[in-house]
C-alpha cells in the first residue's frame, strides 16, 4: 500500500483537506450553532448584534463632558446677575452686577473720558464681555442639549460652539492687560478708597472685583479647556 501522504498544515482547512474521510463539523456544538442562528435572525429583524464592547457606540461627548459644559455654561449665564464689582463709599458697601455695570454704562462711559484711551478701551472690552459671556453660555446649551440626530454632526456643532468660549478669553486677557497698563485718575479716586488717587492699576481692578467676576472667568477658562478636548 502507498503511505499516506504529509501535508502541508497551511492546507489543513475546509475546502482544502486532501485526507480522506469525512470534514470535521463547523460548528463546535448545536449550541453555538443555535446562537449563531438568533444572532442572524434578530439582523434580519432590524436589530443589529454587535460583540460586547464596540467604539461604535461609544458617545462622542461623555457624561463628564455634558457635566462640565453645563457647570461652566450656566455659570457664564447667571454670572450676569453677580456681583461684579464691589467697593466702599463713605460708610456703604456699594456693588454692582453685571447687569448694573451695562445700566451705568453712560455714566462709567463718561468717567473714563476723562482718563484717557486705555480706560475707554477697558470700559468697551468689559462691557462686551459682560453681554457676550451669557449670550455665549445660552448657545452652547442649545447645542448640547438639542436633538442628537447624527452623533458625528451633534458632535460638531457642540464643538464649533463651545469655542466660542476662545473668543471670551481673549477679551479676557484685554481687560487684564489694560487693567495692568493702567490709567490716570484726573478726578482722584472718587471716595473709593480702593482706588489710587492718582492712577488705577491691575491691584485696584482685582481689589474692586468680586464673586461674578471671578465666576465668569473661571467658568470662561472650563469652557475653553473643554472645547480643546471635545
């Protein structure tokens, strides 16, 4: 009789086996082959069956994410009613919120005219900073809580609008660049003892700053640091 021939092990697979006899089952047992079968059925069905773990369903913008956009937007929105500068006048404290910087826009406006460029620069690029940081916080809420539709468009969106949180930082970094150059007080420190009577620098800005101030900047730097990782 002729001996059995070797065979190369790359061919030892269905539909390239050259032993004789009968193929070795497919499936390891009835059972594997009944999951397969459901597996197959529920595809049929509409209902895609994918392994345990897929990135394919892993969300773009995480819980975490959602948590902090949230904090730092809604931040950015109640800001606006803080106290954003505080100070002593005689015997009263006397604070003002964002929104009553923008009411006394006029007459703070009017005061720095007597100061020169640099404390007209500073009024302006606050007062835009004070309308812009809840306007900007409104947005990006829309977008983080809108309808998800795609996930790669829900994506985006949430991303091109939180960086507009960019933009509030480099407002940001103006008005502290200013408030370091500084300005002459022509008038003296009108009864603010917090002021310099001769000029107004960055310690008297920070001395004069209070809990809304510090929040919105704060909640400024989250959102731009988010929108970096998104």
């Amino acid at each position: 009789m002729a001996s059995k021939e070797k065979v190369d092990p790359r061919f030892r697979y269905i539909g390239f086996e050259v032993h004789p006899g009968k193929a070795k089952s497919f499936w390891k047992s009835e059972e594997e082959r009944k999951i397969y079968e459901e597996k197959v059925k529920g595809q049929k069905e509409g209902v895609q069956a994918e392994r345990a773990f897929s990135f394919i369903h892993v969300e773009m913008v995480s819980t975490a994410d959602k948590f902090f956009l949230t904090l730092g937007n809604l931040i950015l929105i109640v800001g606006l009613f803080l106290p954003w500068f505080r100070f002593t006048y005689g015997d009263s404290a006397v604070q003002f919120s964002g929104l009553g910087v923008l009411a006394n826009l006029s007459f703070v406006g009017s005061l720095a005219s007597w100061s020169g460029i640099a404390a007209q620069l500073e009024v302006i690029v606050l007062s835009a900073l004070i309308v812009l940081a809840p306007l900007v916080g409104i947005l990006n809420l829309a977008m983080l809580y809108r309808g998800r539709g795609a996930e790669e468009k829900y994506l985006r969106g949430v991303k091109n609008s939180s960086r507009l949180s960019f933009l509030l930082m480099l407002l940001w970094v103006f008005v502290l660049v200013l408030a370091a150059v500084g300005f002459a007080m022509p008038l003296g420190n009108l009864g603010i003892p917090q002021i310099g009577m001769e000029s107004f620098n960055l310690l008297a800005f920070l001395t004069t700053a209070s809990v809304g101030f510090y929040l919105t900047f704060a909640a400024s730097w989250l959102n731009s640091t988010m929108a970096l990782f998104l």
